[in-house]
C-alpha cells in the first residue's frame, strides 16, 4: 500500500530544514517527498504537525533473558513504539550478560517476534562483562551484533582491553565504552559537592569520568579502534573529547536525556527515581554538555532507559538500584531543550536520529527518497503532565512522574506500518 502524508511540517536532520511538505512512502520506504500523491495512495493529513525520522535510542536495557519482569521484548517495543522510537540498540547487560553467538541469535529471534519496532543488539566486550577474557567478537558479528561493549563494568586490566580493541580494530567493529574511573566511582551515590555532603551521600568527583575517557583515547590512539563513549556528563570531559576529535581518531560521544534535561538538585529529599549511573552533575555541567550536544562536539542523544522494578528502587538512596525508564518520555523530554531555545528541530533528530543511525551504519534516521519509512508524527508543543502509572513500560521508574511536559506523539511507523497507535485489522 502506497501512503502519502500530506500537510506536514517535515523535520529533516540531514539539511537541516523544518518546512512545510508531504511524503510519500511504499514497500516500507520513502519513495518521494513534496511530490503528488498517487492516485491509489491512502492520505493521511498530519494537520500541520512536525513528521520526523524514527528516534534510533542507543543504550536500552531490555530484561530479556534473566530479568523479565523488569522489562520484556514486547513492553520494550510497545513503549519505544509509544515515544516514536523505531530502533531500540539493546544493551548487553541482562542475565546472562549476551556474549556468544547462540545467545544473541535467541534474543534477536525473540526481538523480532514480539516488539513491534527494530532491535539491534549490541554485545559483550570481555565474557561474562568481567573484564578478564575477551569474547569472540568475529563470531558475534556475524551473528548480528552492532557494537561491543561491557556497558557500566569497566574493564580494570589495561592489557586485557587493549588486546580487545586491536581485535576490533582489526575486524572494523565499533566498541562502546563507559568513561568512569571504577576506583573512585565505586560506592558513589551523587556527584560530589556541597549538595551530596549536606545530604550525606557518597559522591564521585566527576574527575573520574575525565580519567576513564582519558585512559580509553589512549588506548584508541594506541590501536586505532572505532569508539564510542556511551555517555559524556561532565565539563571537565568535553576538552579531552574535543582533542581526540581534532587529532582524528575515530571517537564519538553520547550523552542521556536525563543529563540534559535534570541536575544534582533534581535528587531532593533521596528520590530513589533520580539515582543514575553516572549520578546527575552540577547545572554548570548540565549547560555545558548541553551546548557540546547543541555544538555538535558530542554527537548522540541517548535515553540510557534502564527499569527497575519497585523493590529495588524503594530503598535507602545509597542502596537503591541506578537507573530511569525513558523510552516513552524521550521525545518530550528532549523537546525542553527545543523549547528553552537550546537546539532547533533538525539539530535535535540529528542527535536521536541521524547521527546514531550513521555511527552504526543503519540506513534510518533520514527523510529522503530510499530510507526506510520508519517515522514519527507528533505535536512538539501539546502539554500533558505525566503519570507512570500509564506508561508501557513494565517498571514505572522515571524520574518525570508528575512533571508537566510539551509534546506527544501521534503516530510512530515502523517500515510504512503504523504501530502506534496500532491499526485496527479493519482499518
């Protein structure tokens, strides 16, 4: 079936552009844009809202296996498809962490039976992410791995990680780091400072971060791997970020939604809903990686959605589990940036669209004619407060409960298919 949305206000991160226009889409592809419809096309007029690409959301923890009734393939993918996520990267961080080809084989079938919208697996750098052996990385590319990463375990013995990025290095794979230094951020609760000492909490200097990114170029200038540091949340960072980008080696940088939009003082009276790995930083940090993200220094917006059921997250703030819920509150979340001034349209899909999509070599993230037909279609300016008792997701901690937002999505498309909201089989 041939579909032509007409009356949209098109947000195109690859020119740039936030204009009047229509599109035109069949077999699962974008076929033309600002052209006639066909005469066999069903129409569907977007009255004058934003049509975006898919957001591409790199770093979502599924609960798939071992910790499913934290998160499922099919809560996952019906709230990504909810928030106007059409590609979901998934962590390897489950249970058993996903570090040989047969286990990524099963979670990619299962992925693609019961989500609605494309997943992608990242996989292990070390087995077991223990940091001690490194994990076939040949064979998990064949069987479909993205990139490789042992997400917050930071591998300790250099000598073990350096002979996993010359093994990348020799096969083109992409590795995902996470920038912190494990002694000093071990036990950290917040950022230190005078908020976490008046609250008694164990803090981290965000130093740490700079230490781990320093150590990882390091070793990227030693054996010229692709990198990509999973999240840049501090000031301090940005420089050496900036460096190995002048010097050119192949590095990239991403950045949560929760750093970009909330800070230390967001924590209050210990809500648990508000502890993250890395802990939110200062406002002054906030408005620095926001400008990095805005200047296009750091390259990618993430929602680092990570559930957590009720139980490990009502406990004493030092001993809740780290981690929010995101993939539904992405886009509106984003969208304070758009409103405060702070990025355009095109800049903000550029960052959760385009430039994930490039990085990992995916064909989304685009408007034009030939990409896949994986779009958004929503309101940037509706207000709504949110209640998480409503979101899809199977755990309900996000730290925008009760918030008042701008922006909803209205429909997500996935391949020319609507998933949400889902079509009924009549119409």
């Amino acid at each position: 079936m041939t579909t032509h949305f007409a009356n949209a206000r098109l947000i195109c991160p690859e020119t740039g552009t936030d204009a009047p226009g229509s599109l035109t889409v069949s077999g699962g592809t974008i076929i033309a844009r600002d052209a006639a419809p066909p005469a066999d096309a069903r129409i569907i007029d977007c009255g004058g809202r934003c049509l975006a690409p898919g957001i591409v959301d790199w770093g979502v923890k599924i609960g798939e296996p071992g910790e499913r009734h934290r998160e499922s393939f099919r809560s996952a993918g019906l709230a990504a498809a909810a928030g106007g996520v059409t590609t979901i990267i998934a962590r390897p961080d489950t249970a058993p962490a996903i570090d040989t080809p047969e286990l990524l084989e099963f979670v990619t079938r299962r992925a693609a039976e019961a989500a609605p919208v494309r997943i992608r697996h990242m996989a292990a750098l070390t087995k077991g992410r223990q940091g001690r052996e490194m994990t076939e990385i040949g064979f998990l590319l064949d069987a479909g791995a993205i990139a490789f990463t042992d997400t917050d375990h930071v591998t300790t013995d250099t000598k073990v990680l350096s002979r996993a990025f010359t093994y990348a290095r020799s096969l083109g794979a992409l590795v995902v780091g996470h920038p912190q230094d494990p002694g000093l951020s071990a036990g950290a609760a917040a950022t230190s400072g005078k908020f976490a000492s008046l609250r008694g909490l164990p803090g981290v200097s965000p130093l740490a971060e700079r230490m781990g990114l320093d150590r990882d170029i390091a070793l990227v200038e030693m054996t010229g791997v692709r990198y990509h540091a999973d999240q840049i949340t501090s000031a301090r960072s940005l420089p050496a970020l900036e460096r190995a980008k002048a010097n050119g080696f192949d590095v990239t940088a991403g950045v949560s939604i929760h750093h970009v939009t909330l800070n230390e003082f967001d924590v209050g009276d210990y809500r648990t809903f508000f502890k993250l790995t890395p802990p939110l930083r200062c406002e002054d940090d906030r408005t620095a990686v926001v400008q990095a993200l805005a200047s296009g220094l750091i390259d990618v917006l993430c929602s680092m959605h990570t559930p957590a059921d009720e139980e490990s997250k009502r406990l004493p703030f030092e001993d809740a589990a780290p981690g929010a819920v995101a993939l539904e509150t992405f886009l509106p979340a984003a969208l304070r940036l758009y409103h405060a001034g702070a990025m355009d349209l095109p800049g903000l899909f550029r960052v959760m669209a385009l430039n994930p999509a490039r990085r990992l070599g995916l064909p989304c993230g685009r408007l034009t004619p030939d990409a896949p037909a994986d779009l958004v279609l929503f309101d940037p300016d509706s207000p709504f407060v949110l209640d998480r008792f409503k979101l899809q997701s199977k755990s309900k901690n996000t730290p925008f409960d009760g918030a008042r937002m701008q922006g909803r999505v209205l429909g997500t498309w996935v391949g020319g298919v609507r998933v949400f909201p889902q079509e009924r089989p009549d119409a």
